[in-house]
C-alpha cells in the first residue's frame, strides 16, 4: 500500500522531468510527510493538450458521495480489481496520472507491536512516479474538487519483508502508455517494480505523526 509520502524535488524541476506545464497552485515543498487527504503533485494529460502538473486531494472521492468522508477512505485503488470497482473503473479506463514523490514511507512491527518505519527510494535516486487514478468531486452546493488514489500492487519479493503490498512505480518508458498518450494496454503496467528498482532505510517514530514535519524525518536512524 501507499499511506504516507514526501516530496523534496522543485515544481520546476518536475515540470521539466515529466514535460508538463505547471499549474499556480502546487502544494508547498518540500514536504516530509504528505498525508492523505492532503494536496499531491500529479501529471495528467488529454488529447491535443499538453501535459499538466497539478495538485490533487489525496483520497479519491466517487462520485456519490454526498461530503468528503460519506465513505471509506479511498487512498489506494487495488490493480487486481480497479476495473471492476464501481468507484475505480471509469477513472481506470479515462482518468490516470502520476503521482510524483521523492520517496515513500511503511511500516514493520516490533516484538512490542511498536511501527517502526522505514523510508523507501528508487536505487538510482530519481523521483518516483506512481501510478494513479483521479476523478473530479462535485459537491451538492455544485463546486468540484479534484481528487485521486495511488494504484497498488503485490509486494515484488524484497519488499515484502516490510509489506505484502506497494506502489505501482512506473519507468519513464511507461509514462505516455499510462496517461493514454500511446494507446491502449495500461493494465500491464499495474506490476511490482523490478527487484533491484527500490531501497529502503529506517527512520525514527517521529514520522509516526501526522503533524510531524522537517527533513529529519527521512534521515536513516
């Protein structure tokens, strides 16, 4: 799964990574610990439109949803079945992004039942681009918001000695095929990164809170 984040690389550095035009209203970097519900960095495209790097709600809301928390929160979408979820499978078909982040954070269990996190980063260093979903949340008083939720898969076999799950993280070779730039056949991108693609280090319980801030919180312990 995906449940927490952090963000460290400048808007214009994205923009120019992902070949998007920014948007003004990008949430601030950096940002250590990006939670649910706050606003992320998201690359979408459209037909004979540029790509766009923009901010989000993480936690996509469906469309019959009545307020923001009229349901579970939907901060991940499972690659096993978002083509058949009726709050996922539109969005799925027409409406995908990438999520960017510098890295990601999960957590291990101690003989106490303590969490003990860990802060996980591409191998190479570049920023990570996450598959995602969106959909546009229109209020009963008919103002929209924008929103989305991180694809998720099975663990690939290293990482699952932190979780049984993980971000879809997709190559730059990847990115037009999911933003539908280069036809049909997304759905085979929704695989575990290659075994050697990721690493990790464990950092302190500080990250634990949602209010926790600065950039000790991905420091190795």
């Amino acid at each position: 799964m995906c449940g927490r984040m952090a963000v460290t690389l400048p808007p214009d550095a994205m923009a120019q990574l992902f070949a998007a035009a920014p948007a003004n209203d990008l949430p601030q970097i950096p940002n250590f610990n990006v939670c649910p519900t706050n606003d992320v960095h998201i690359v979408t495209s459209a037909p004979d439109m540029p790509r766009r790097l923009g901010a989000m709600r993480w936690g996509f809301i469906p469309a019959w949803y009545k307020k923001p928390g009229g349901g579970p929160l939907l901060i991940n979408a499972r690659a096993e079945t978002i083509a058949q979820k009726p709050a996922f499978r539109a969005a799925a078909r027409d409406r995908r992004g990438l999520i960017v982040a510098s890295g990601f954070f999960e957590w291990t269990r101690d003989a106490d039942g303590g969490r003990d996190p860990w802060y996980i980063t591409r191998a190479n260093g570049a920023p990570l681009a996450f598959a995602a979903i969106w959909q546009d949340w229109t209020n009963p008083e008919g103002s929209a918001q924008r929103t989305c939720a991180v694809v998720t898969c099975a663990a690939n076999r290293p990482m699952q000695a932190i979780h049984h799950r993980m971000p879809v993280v997709l190559e730059p070779a990847d990115w037009p095929l999911w933003l539908g730039e280069a036809g049909k056949g997304a759905a085979r991108l929704m695989v575990p990164a290659a075994e050697d693609a990721l690493v990790w280090h464990r950092v302190a319980r500080a990250v634990n809170s949602n209010r926790a801030s600065g950039p000790a919180l991905i420091e190795p312990l």
